[in-house]
C-alpha cells in the first residue's frame, strides 16, 4: 500500500473554457489604460515584494536619512494608506461588477437551459403518449382508455 507521503496530485489534461463574461472583463481591463495601471498597483501593494521594499525603504530613511523620522514618516504612511485603500476600493468595485455580469450571464443561461429541457420533456411526453396510444390501438383492445 502506498503511503501518503508519495501520492502525486493528479493533473487533468481537460482545458476548460472561460465563461464569455470573463474574457470580456479581461478585453475591457486591457483596453483601458487607467485599469491596467490600477490592477498593476493593486497586485503591487498586495504581494511580499511591496512588503519587502516598504521595510527597507523605512529602515534606511530612519537609520540614515532623518533622525527623528516619525512626523515625516507619519505623514507618508498615511497618505500612502489613503491611496493604497483607494485601489482596494476600485478593486473591490470593479470585482462586484464582474461578479454581477457573471451572474446575470449565468441566470440567463439556466433560464434557456431550464426552457429547453421542459420543451424536450413536453415533447417526450407528447411521444410516449402516442407510441402508447399506438401500441394499445393496435392490442386485443380490452381495456384502457387514451386521455
């Protein structure tokens, strides 16, 4: 028995496909020239490279450009926090927007798919009525009635 310590995780050669919604969100990020740059800062300021720069770029200003950094440094922070939740803000908008899109698209799909399906079960219906109307017209005919 193999231990689980040397399983390998399974990887599926199925590519799937996006949902059209997606890829015009996509189209429209990369036609717009201020949300490319809002989606760059936004991935920016949320990965460790961001974290990295901050620490060191606060540790030199405080070890060797002022002495005493903390009004500066205050002011900086501050005002680099009114910006940064300014991008989450629109990052947040823009992403309760898509997932409106998505889910409108999607309801419209299962709205055609649920039409469909009744349509197909009406029409077998419609058929296994006949085919039994046939069968028993074609029988010794004792006995049942056709609605």
């Amino acid at each position: 028995m193999a231990s689980l310590g040397k399983l390998r995780p399974i990887k599926l050669p199925v590519q799937f496909q996006h949902n059209p919604v997606v890829l015009a969100e996509q189209a429209q990020r990369a036609s717009d020239i201020q949300l490319r740059i809002a989606d760059w800062i936004t991935g920016f300021a949320g990965s460790m490279n961001f974290v990295y720069l901050h620490v060191v770029l606060f540790t030199v200003w405080m070890l060797f450009i002022e002495s005493k950094p903390w009004p500066t440094l205050t002011l900086v922070v501050s005002l680099e926090a009114i910006f940064l939740s300014t991008f989450v803000m629109i990052g947040q908008n823009r992403q309760a927007a898509f997932q409106q899109a998505k889910a409108d698209h999607d309801f419209n799909e299962q709205e055609l798919e649920l039409k469909t399906n009744t349509q197909l079960t009406r029409e077998i219906d419609r058929l296994t009525a006949e085919v039994h109307k046939r069968v028993m017209g074609n029988s010794t005919g004792a006995g049942r009635g056709t609605s």
